[in-house]
C-alpha cells in the first residue's frame, strides 16, 4: 500500500524555534513585594498563562523564561513545565536580559520573544508570528497593534513609501521618549517578537543606556538592525485585547474579568449553562460537562472538574474538586480537594474539607462538616455533623448532630462505621472505634467501644421522671410570693 501523506523529503524543514520569555523585572508600578510575574489572574500566575500558550507552539526544552526579580519563587512555580530558566541578576532592561540568553539561545536558528506580563497571547498568534518572520525571511518582527489607549506602551514607526506605510519598521519609541506629533502615533509594540538569532547577537552589543531609565532596551534593536539593513517587519495583532501588558492592580483585574469573561464564553458555547457570567468566577484550568447550570455567584476554583448534569447553586465555593454527573450542591457550600460521586446531593451549607469522598447518590445536608471522609453509596449524613478521619459504608444513615471525636489533643484517630449501620441523632462516637454492619446506636449516645454487627448500643444516662414535680414547684413559688 502507497504510503499516505508527504514523505520525509516533501516535508519542507521547520526552522529551530526557541522561546524567550521575559520575566526578570521587577514591576515597580504593581506596588508588591512579590515577583510580578506571579500575580494572578483567572487564577493561575501571569507567567504560566504565557508558558502554557508557549507549550503549544514549541517543546518544552525550547522554551527559557528569563528570570530575576524572585527568581526562587518564579522558578519552583513553573519547574513543573519542565521549561528552562535563564538567571538576569540585575535587571538593567529588556535588551539586557535578551543578553543574558545568548548563551541558551546559541543553539537555535530563531527566537520568538514574549512577556510575562502579556498573559492573555493565544499560541495561534505565537505561531503567526512565526510564520509570517519566517516567510518574509526578516531579521526582526514585531507584534502590533492600536488599542484605544496606547498611553504606556512603546509606539512603532513605520517606513513610508508612495504616501503609504509599508511593512517594514523604522524604530521603536517608548512613552517617554515621544516627542510633539509623535505621541499620536496609535500603533504599539506588543512586545511580542522574533528574531533571527545571528543577526540579533551581532547587533545586541551596540545598545545603549542614553534613556530615561538607563536602561537597555531591547526596543532599540529594530533601529540598530534597520541601519544595519536587515529586514524588521510590523504585523498586526488580529486581536488587541491578546497583546494587553499587565503594569497595575487595575490592568491586572481588567484582564483578570475579560479572561474570566473568555472562559464563561468557551464552556457555555461548549454546553454549559451559566446564567449570569459576569458574576462568576470560573478559573482557567477548570472543565464542566454538558448541561451542567452554574448558578450566580458561583467560584470554581483551581483544577476542578464537575461532570454532566450537575447543578452548582449560588455562593458555592469549589476547589480543586472532582465532581461526577447529576450532582447536585445547593447554595453555600465550600469543597475543597474533595471527589463527589454521580448523582450525590450537598448542601445547602455543607462544608467538604480535603480528603472527603462522597459516594454515588450520598446527601451530605446542611451545617455538616466532613474531612478526609469516605461516605459510602446512598449514605446520608443530613444535618449538623462532623465526620473527620472515617469510612463509612453503603446505605448507613447519621443522625442529626453526630460528631465523630477524632483528636484525643496529640493525635488523630480513625472512625469506622460498615454498611447499613444506623447512627442516632446527637451521637459522639471516640475514635477509634468500629460500629458494625447494620448496627443501631441509639440517640445521645457516648460510644466508646466497638458495637458488634446487627446489635443495639445505647450509651447515655437512663432518664428519671418524677410525677407532679412541676406542679408543686410552682404552688411554692407562689406561697412565698404572698
Ligand atoms: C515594554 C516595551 C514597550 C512595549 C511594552 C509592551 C521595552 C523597553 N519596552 O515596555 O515598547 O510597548 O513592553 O507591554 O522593552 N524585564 C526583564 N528584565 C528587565 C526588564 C524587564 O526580564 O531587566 C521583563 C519584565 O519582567 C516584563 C517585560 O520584560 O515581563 C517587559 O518589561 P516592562 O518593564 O514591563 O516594560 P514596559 O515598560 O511594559
Ligand atoms: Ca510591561
């Protein structure tokens, strides 16, 4: 059989992609002791929405964020991605740190430039870059675009022929740099770019620090480059909300919403129904199953995972969680690095801590607490409870009020209570201990010790009643009155 698709010789030979991304400074105007790069918005740092926009485009050995301003912290935040790092002690700018790199970027043929505090670039606009850099065989290309504000941003100046702008760039200016006419100048450098690598290491040693930072910019290089007559093209963003910088607290919650926003947009096109978007807030990394409502005011957080035909009720609070299909959470709830199984009911009010595990078609009610739980199928555990360290069999019902006294003030202990068990209201239980299958505790009990399968455990005070009691209370009462 003919083999199908292009042979290895058709195959025309991609170019070696590196990518750098910038992620060394400081952010002076975020007014935080912590890196810049680890703010969050949709709930994940601003430098991994970059890196996992990166992963897509080229491998992970490809990829080198320069780091400095708390480099540790930055560091063991993304080492699981398995990207390389390149140490800026100082920061003096980002052709400075474009320098740092040389010797990690030595080995490629091209480099790809973004900025860690551009969080919202798609891979598809990455990979445009690089197309069009490589079809055009430029040494330099830059990512543009016109938002309605370009007050921050660096402006770029295009070459003019025949009256018309052309493709190609005259040279970068930033803000502060502007001069009359031309702070007019709406088209902004995204500080998005590719190189050609030979051409950008000849050149990156002419930069200067004549500036209003005394800084090396690496914005200068497309002058030095263009003198140089090598080729620096501008392309245009398809989009300006992707290439937005985070510099402020009120970019960052601007970005923040409008990722949110994105999000709400992907899962409700994909099936999901959430009534008021503008009201929740979804993290990136969080997948819902069809026909699942997201009612308002609904937080899920982290890596959660709710299935099918599940109902989240408003001012619930999901972390980390793992839902199955046909759950339903009723208002108030707070899961944290929980598993809910198919067709359980929480809530409302009910408080999952790590650990818990919710078996399939189990209610768990309101004011009940559990942590590192197993509560078996169909198991009910409706109001006013705590069960921490426990497993807990199939179809076993714990009454209102039980609590599981699982710390003796040094050390935590383990509550069993096997199938069927019945739990009356207002039960302690001491761990450890073991209630056995289809056994019966009777209300207000102290339990202390094991209770056999199939038997009857009463622990409590017998009760004492004494005719007329109150009666004569109240006649002596009110004789002394008188
Ligand atoms: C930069 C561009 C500007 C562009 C804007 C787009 C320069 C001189 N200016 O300005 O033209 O419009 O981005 O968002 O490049 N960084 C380092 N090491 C340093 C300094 C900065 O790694 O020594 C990193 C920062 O952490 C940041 C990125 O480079 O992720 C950009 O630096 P920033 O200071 O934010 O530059 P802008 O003023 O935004
Ligand atoms: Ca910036």
């Amino acid at each position: 059989m003919p083999k199908k698709g292009p042979t290895n010789s058709a195959k025309k030979k991609q170019p070696a992609f590196a990518i750098a991304i910038l992620a060394a400074g400081k952010g002076t105007r975020l007014k935080s002791q912590h890196p810049k790069v680890l703010h969050e918005i949709a709930g994940k740092p601003l430098l991994a929405h970059v890196v996992a926009a990166a992963m897509q485009v080229v491998p992970p050995q490809n990829i080198f964020a320069i780091i400095g301003h708390g480099a540790d912290k930055v560091r063991s935040a993304l080492q699981s991605t398995g990207i390389g790092f390149v140490l800026q002690p100082e920061q003096r700018g980002t052709g400075h740190a474009m320098m740092q790199a040389s010797e990690a970027l030595r080995a490629f043929q091209h480099v790809l430039v973004l900025s860690g505090d551009v969080p919202m670039i798609s891979s598809q606009t990455i990979a445009r870059v690089r197309d069009f850099h490589t079809t055009n065989d430029a040494a330099m290309t830059i990512l543009t675009t016109e938002p309605s504000d370009p007050t921050g941003y660096g402006r770029v100046f295009r070459r003019m022929a025949k009256g018309k702008e052309t493709d190609e760039v005259e040279r970068i200016v930033e803000q502060k740099a502007l001069r009359g006419k031309e702070s007019e100048r709406r088209e902004i450098n995204s500080g998005i770019y590719a190189f050609a690598i030979g051409p950008l290491y000849s050149h990156i040693g002419k930069l200067g620090t004549d500036n209003a930072h005394h800084e090396y910019y690496l914005t200068d290089i497309a002058e030095l480059l263009r003198k140089a007559n090598k080729k620096v093209l501008a392309l245009r963003a398809n989009d300006s909300a992707e290439v937005l910088g985070v510099n402020t607290r009120v970019e960052l919650a601007q970005l923040d919403a409008q990722l949110r926003a994105r999000k709400a947009r992907e899962l409700m096109l994909a099936g999901t129904t959430i009534f008021r978007p503008d009201t929740c807030d979804i993290d990136a990394d969080v997948e819902i199953g069809s026909d699942t409502v997201i009612e308002p005011f609904v937080q899920l957080i982290g890596k959660t995972r709710i299935g099918a035909d599940c109902r989240i009720r408003s001012f619930s609070v999901i972390t980390n969680c793992r839902l199955g299909d046909n759950v339903l959470v009723r208002p108030g709830c707070i899961l944290e690095d929980s598993i809910v199984r198919n067709g359980a009911q929480l809530g409302p009010y009910s408080h999952l801590r790590p650990g818990s595990d919710i078996g399939e078609g189990a209610h768990v009610g309101n004011f009940v607490e559990t942590k590192k739980t197993r509560l078996g199928k169909g198991s009910k555990a409706n109001h006013l409870t705590y069960l921490g360290d426990s497993e807990i069999g199939e179809g076993v019902n714990v009454g209102a009020g039980t609590i599981t006294c699982n710390y003796d003030g040094v050390n935590k202990h383990e509550t069993v209570i096997e199938d069927g068990a019945f739990i009356g209201s207002d039960s302690t239980l001491v761990a450890p201990v073991r209630v056995g299958r289809g056994a019966y505790i009777g209300a207000a009990s102290c339990i202390t010790e094991n209770v056999p399968e199939d038997a009857l455990a009463i622990g409590r005070g017998r009760q004492v009643t004494k005719e007329g009691w109150a009666k004569e209370r109240r006649a002596k009462i009110k004789a002394t009155a008188k």
